[in-house]
C-alpha cells in the first residue's frame, strides 16, 4: 500500500513537471507552417532592412514589423512569418 501511493505521487509529479516544461517553452511555434521561432538569444540591434514580417505574440496577437530581426527584438513575440499580418 505505502510503496503504491509512493509510486502513485512521483508518477503525478513527473507528469505534471512535464506538462510545465512544455507550457513554458518561450520558442514554440502553433502558428502553423511557414512560422519561423525567435531564438532565445534575443538581437539587440537591427539593421535598417525593411522586410516587412508578421509577428506571433504570446497571448496569440499578431503585429507587423519591418523585418524578422524587429520582430524578435521584441521579448513579446515567439515566431515570425515572411508576410504581412492579415487583418
């Protein structure tokens, strides 16, 4: 009995561990295909190349920037496609 509730706990708290890594993951892309992810090393200086890309943000809004160096300047957004956000 004491040796299944032990298992019983380190199943609950190995799956619940993972479910947090997963979650938490700052680069994953549900966008869908054609989705670029920003890298965790963020740019801190982008050249002034307009390519004009449309910006995945954490909460799932999108936003136009001029370039996919812009777009992942900003800590907000996890991935980046080569368009135009569409209205």
């Amino acid at each position: 009995m004491r040796r299944s509730l032990s298992l019983l706990i380190m199943i609950t708290l190995g799956g619940l561990l993972l479910a947090g890594c997963n979650a938490s993951n700052p680069n994953r892309v549900s966008a869908g295909p054609g989705w670029q992810p920003c890298e965790s090393e963020r740019p801190k200086v982008c050249t002034m190349v307009y390519d004009p890309v449309c910006g995945q943000q954490e909460g799932g809004a999108r936003a136009d920037y001029a370039s996919p160096c812009n777009a992942c300047a900003d800590i907000t957004v996890t991935a980046w496609h080569p368009e135009t956000c569409e209205d």
